[in-house]
C-alpha cells in the first residue's frame, strides 16, 4: 500500500511538474514576444518611426455614380445586360419607349446569370425563361421572378436609385 501511494504522488508530481513547466515555457515565449513589440524608450533594432500628419492623406472623394448605360443602349421591347456599382448582374430592359425597369441577373432558382434574348431573358444552366418588361417567369424551373433593382433616368443615362 505504501508503494502504490508513493507512485501515485510521483504521478501527481510529474504532471504538475509538466504542467507547472509548460505554463512557464508559454509564459516566457509571451514575455519574449511582447519585449519585442514593446518600447523600451530606445529604438535599438527597429525601425524608425515615421510620423505622419493630416496633410498628407488625401480626403475622400465624392465622385458621382457612374451610369449604368445609355437609353440608347437599351433596344425598345428588348433588354441589356450591365453590372451595378459593387459588380452583381443586371438586366436593363426598355419594355416601351422611354419605360426603363431594371433587374438582378441571377436566376430565383439556381442563382446562374441570365442572359438577353429578345423580349425574353434565358438562364443557361436550366433553361428557365423570364419576361424581360417585367422579370416575371414565363417558364420553370424558375420559382419566382426576377428581383427588382431601381433604376432612373437622367440625360439619357440609365442611374442605379
């Protein structure tokens, strides 16, 4: 009996000694790490530092948005295809003279881009088919139309808003 209690604290000794010795092993390589990081007033080993003022960083622009086609573009009783500002898919549509309406490109069922076809658009991966006047689905598998994206005109320039 007194052999297995004097095993079992040499057990409980070695692991705290790995666990004592491992805590302390992080600790230093922490320590080491922020050291180097750290200031300790001198610049001895690192870069100089370069302060910067206001002056130089440029202020922020406002451009204006960028049109996303001409009405000229755009065949009456037909549609285009364009990309919005941050690069998704569009369709642009023309269903009367002068009656600008915009879609997403991507299919309500697989989320492929639709293409222009007529007074049709048509998903390539599975065949679906909307109305380009409107985004509705003239054929499945196609759930549900087309999602509407806001469009003006000014100038003769298509506008996202």
């Amino acid at each position: 009996m007194e052999q297995d209690r004097t095993e079992q604290d040499s057990t409980l000794t070695r692991r705290r000694v790995v666990t004592v010795g491992a805590a302390a092993a992080a600790g230093a390589v922490g320590a080491t790490a922020l050291a180097a990081c750290g200031g300790s007033g001198s610049n001895q080993g690192t870069a100089p530092v370069v302060p910067t003022s206001s002056a130089a960083v440029a202020p922020p622009t406002s451009a204006a948005p960028a049109a996303l086609a001409a009405v000229s573009d755009v065949p009456v009783g037909g549609a285009i295809s364009a990309n919005a500002a941050d690069g998704s898919p569009l369709i642009i549509s023309q269903p009367t003279k002068g009656d600008i309406v915009a879609f997403s490109a991507i299919c309500s069922h697989m989320g492929c881009t639709v293409a222009p076809a007529g007074a049709q658009l048509k998903c390539p991966c599975h065949g679906s088919i909307y109305q380009a006047s409107d985004g509705s689905v003239v054929q499945g598998p196609a759930p549900k139309p087309l999602t509407p994206f806001n469009v003006t005109v000014t100038g003769g320039e298509i506008m996202a808003g």
